[in-house]
C-alpha cells in the first residue's frame, strides 16, 4: 500500500547556498501525489514542482528542480533521501523560499522529524520500478549504472586527493532500515580549497564547519571530526538515493557510482526512462513490498544516528 505522514512536521535552518534562512514543511499528501514541492512565498502560491527527474536541472553542486515558468526548488537531495529512507510515498514539501534548509549537512533530521509523525498506510497500490538490463553512463571521469536486483542495492567509490577522504568504497542493500541506520547521519563535504571558488560562484554561502565537514590535506576542519571514517562515501550514497527517488517510485536494482554526483544520476535516470526495455513498473506484492527503503523503520533504528 501507498504511504504518507500522519502529521505535517516542520524544519528550520539555512539554505546551504543562498545562505537564506528557509523552512520547509512536509505534509500528508493523497495517493498518487508522489513528492510535491510547494514554494508558498510566491504570488499565486502553491507553486508546484514535482520531485521528478526530468524537472532536475543539472547542477554540479546539488539537486535543483525547476517548472516550466522558471520557478526553482534548490538542494532537494537530502530531504529527498530521508523520504525515500522512510518509506514516505506521497508528501507536500511547503517551502518558504528557493532552497530546502540544509540542517545540519546530513538526512538526520528530517529522518528524525519523519519517524516522530509516523506514517498512515493509504488504500492504494505501492508500485516499483524494477530495472530489467544495464544501463549506463559516463560523464568525464564519473560513471554510473543500473542492473537487475531483487532490492534496491548502492554501491560507490570515490577517490579525493586529500588524505582525509582519499579512496573510499561501500555496497549497502538499503531494504530494513539500512539508510537510518547506515547512512543518514552522513554530511556533505567539501575541501577548503574549493570553498572561495565556490563562494566567488555565489555558491555555499551559508556552508559553514557547523553543516558539512571541511576537509584540508589530512585534516579535518570541522569540530568533532568524522562520525564514520568513510563518511565521505556514505554521503556519496545518501546523495544517489535522494536523486534516484526522482525517479518517481522505488528503484528495485543495483545502483554503482564512480565518482559520480548529481549531474551523473540524473543523466542516469534520463537513460533509463529513454530505453522503455530496461524497466518495468511492478506492483508491490507484500514479498517486494518487505524489500523496499524504510520498510521496518522503527524508532531504535535513531539510536544508531548521531
């Protein structure tokens, strides 16, 4: 069955690259609504964007939608992975300004918000999207693919120049609760010579030590260090989840990133959707059902959260 909140729950914080202070609102929403940004600041508000890939523009720095009257929605990745994680189908996600705030750099939050409320099972099918055959894409130096699985699976490999992150490598099956208790907590990272080149971009300017680990050589400039030593990866992962539930349902297959990002998924999904042999839609039968993200979620699963 299709799911939603049982309660609108409310985060406020600052959006990572407007450096805005911004509030976003999640909502229940009917069956068949998917996730829906909202911008509530705007004349005639609701302003709608649904979270779906081919309303992604690409962006190196983050996941931004955009509706055909030029109206965006910044830095939906995180809050999209904590959806998806949660097993939340169908949301309203109320904004009062272009960027979702960005919290403390990592999904927990807005996890921490979504098991609270809960979620309310509503009388409709669940479906799925399960990959048939490989697809793949090369962007430069990053790669990206889907294959057949029987859940959704990510794997990824990242390789930075700073000893701190270097080359790091994970695989997690994400069905019971695996991204609360795995990845969720993991935060954006950036190396300190990338952030005046980021901010003379007008990029990053409310990114402080206090909401992504900042990374210099071997050091790490953030106060209390790395909650994982492979945080950089994790994130990597809680990123690919967040974009790929663009995809507009749960992916049942195996997702692998090289040095991939936003851009790299989103192509990704574009592929897919172009090639009708490589998927399928499937309706959730209890057996699938139990495999996908945040199915089994449960409030222990918060005590692994940092």
């Amino acid at each position: 069955m299709q799911t939603t909140l049982a309660y609108d729950v409310a985060f406020t914080g600052t959006g990572l690259h407007t450096g805005a202070a911004a509030t976003a609102v999640l909502r229940p929403a009917p069956a068949g609504t998917g996730i829906l940004f909202r911008r509530m600041d705007l004349p005639g508000a609701p302003v709608e964007l649904p979270a779906l890939w081919d309303s992604v523009i690409v962006s190196p720095l983050n996941t931004r939608l955009e509706n055909p009257d030029g109206v965006t929605v910044s830095t939906i990745e995180h809050i999209m992975a904590a959806l998806a994680g949660c097993g939340v189908g169908n949301a309203y996600v109320d904004l009062d300004g272009p960027e979702v705030p960005i919290m403390d750099g990592s999904a927990a939050a807005f996890v921490r918000g979504i098991v609270d409320v809960g979620l309310t099972h509503l009388h409709a099918t669940q479906q799925a999207i399960e990959i048939l055959s490989l697809v793949h894409v090369t962007l430069g130096d990053a790669r990206a693919s889907l294959r057949p699985a029987t859940s959704l699976q990510i794997e990824f490999e990242i390789d930075f120049p700073d000893a701190a992150i270097g080359r790091q490598s994970k695989t997690l099956n994400m069905a019971n609760g695996a991204f609360v208790r795995e990845l969720c907590d993991s935060r954006t990272f950036c190396r300190a010579a990338d952030v005046d080149a980021m901010r003379a971009q007008g990029k990053a300017l409310g990114g402080t030590v206090e909401n992504a680990v900042v990374v210099d050589g071997a050091r790490v400039l953030t106060p209390g260090g790395l909650r994982h030593a492979d945080e950089a990866v994790r994130h990597k992962m809680l990123d690919a989840l967040g974009d790929l539930y663009t995809a507009g349902a749960p992916i049942l297959g195996r997702y692998s990133g090289v040095r991939a990002g936003h851009a790299v998924t989103n192509a990704l999904l574009r592929t897919l959707f172009a090639t009708p042999t490589a998927w399928r839609w499937v309706n959730c039968d209890a057996g699938i059902a139990a495999r996908l993200p945040g199915v089994g979620v449960t409030r222990a699963d918060l005590a692994c959260v940092a």
